[in-house]
C-alpha cells in the first residue's frame, strides 16, 4: 500500500507503508535529488548561523545552528558513495575520491568541535572555527560545477 | 574590521571580526531572511529523510537528518518572536501567537521524540512518527501567503 504524505509546502513523499521492509534502490534522479537535499540545508543552515555570526540576528539558536550542520556534515560522504556524476557533481569527485573524501572527513571533524565548542565558547568561538570548519568553497571549486 | 567570507555557493556572510562583543540588532529583512533560511533548511532535510522512508535512498543517514531536523526544529519559534510579518508570513502569526507558538513547541517535541526513536527504531519509526511530527501543511495553509 502505497500513501502520498504532503510533508512540506510543495513537496510530496510517496511512502511505501508495506509492513515487509524493502530494500531501498536509487536511480540516478534519485541520488542526485538526496545529495542536492542535503546541499540546500546545509546551505540554509550556513546562511542562518553565518547571519548570527554576522550580528545581524541575535545568538539564542547559535548552538543549534551548529548541531544541525555537524549533522548534516555527517551525511554528504555516503550521499556521493553512489558514482553518479551530474546534476552539479563533477565526476572528479570519483576520479579523486581519496582527496574529496578526506576533505568530507575533515568537514565532519571540524563542523563536530565547532558544535562542542559553541555550546560553551558561543559566537566568539564559532566566529574563530567557522573559516576553517565551513570551507565549502574549497570543495565546490574543484568538485562543482557552477550552474 | 569587516571580513566577508564566502561560506558556500554564492552565499556570502559579512562577518564582524570586532574583538569587543556588538549586540545583534536585525532589521525587518534579516529577520524575513533569517527565518526563510530556516525554513529552507527544514524543506530540504525533510526531503532527504522522506526519500529514506520512501525507500528511493538507503536508510544509512535516517538518524543524521532526524536529528538534524529535530535541532532546526527548535530554531523556529525564537526566528518569528519579531513581529514582523512578511516573506511569505501571515500577520496572523502575531495575532494567533498562543496557538502558533503552541503548534511550534509540539513541533519540537514530536521532533525531538522522532530523533531519538529514529536510533533504535530506524525507519519503521519514522514512517511511524512523521506524519504527525512534521505536520508542516497544518501551519503553512493557516500562517502562510502562498508564493
């Protein structure tokens, strides 16, 4: 039995409620939609603490912020296991994969002290780590193309 | 002394590098952007972890954006404490605020219920728990302008 859930505005789930579990199998859309997902909030998620950071918004969420992108963080690497090069994905990501790799380790280390630290260091410390923690650009330069 | 860092794609945060401490004091537009950035973040990690209980993406990160969105979840009510309706806000929010306010903080426990079932239960309890957890459509048809 299959059951359409309207989760959030505009986005519609199809939800397998059979009771025996299946075995999830991604097609390529598929695979490029989950990483793109994970982008986009990560993306929002750096946007919202970068605007704390920033001062333009006061830090009550500060520490979650940071949860948030220390749990996002740990999503990417298994997300590009699956070769799939496209939607912005360069296949170097593949070609490269110990470099992009271990550079998603790194991002996974640092986005992980930054929520430990924040939570007792505040903005001053999330200021301090973010450059080195949040360095998207890095990645992006080499494993991205720009839309 | 002013920084601008680029934080991820296109996204660029003017980040204050002054050594004393400036209190934060957002203008309408931050605060309209500031909660967008928020929103965006829930759409997207809701939309990975519906491709997990919908079976198009293994359940390998189901606890990651579960617990990602439970934090992002408790982000929301302290964006929309400035009264300032616009984006896609209903002054309706403000003039509601018990039942608004009401309606978030069962956001967060429900989220937060499902992040922590989600480690020892996976996606059945997920699938189980999301639909009344992320009952996104039952604030946005009543709080929301429709883009």
């Amino acid at each position: 039995m299959t059951r359409l859930f309207k989760l959030v505005g505009g986005f519609a789930v199809a939800a397998v409620m059979a009771a025996a579990p299946i075995a999830a199998q991604a097609d390529d859309k598929d695979t490029i939609d989950y990483r793109q997902h994970i982008m986009k909030g990560l993306d929002a998620q750096t946007a919202a603490i970068g605007m704390i950071v920033s001062t333009q918004i006061p830090e009550d969420n500060l520490v979650k912020h940071a949860e948030a992108i220390a749990q996002m963080a740990k999503t990417v690497k298994k997300s590009f296991e699956a070769k799939v090069a496209g939607g912005e994905s360069k296949p170097e990501i593949w070609a490269n994969w110990a470099d992009f790799s271990k550079r998603l380790d790194d991002f996974v280390a640092k986005t992980d002290k930054m929520a430990k630290d924040a939570k007792t260091g505040g903005v001053p410390v999330v200021m301090e780590q973010m450059v080195d923690a949040l360095t998207c650009k890095g990645c992006h330069d080499v494993y991205r193309n720009k839309k």
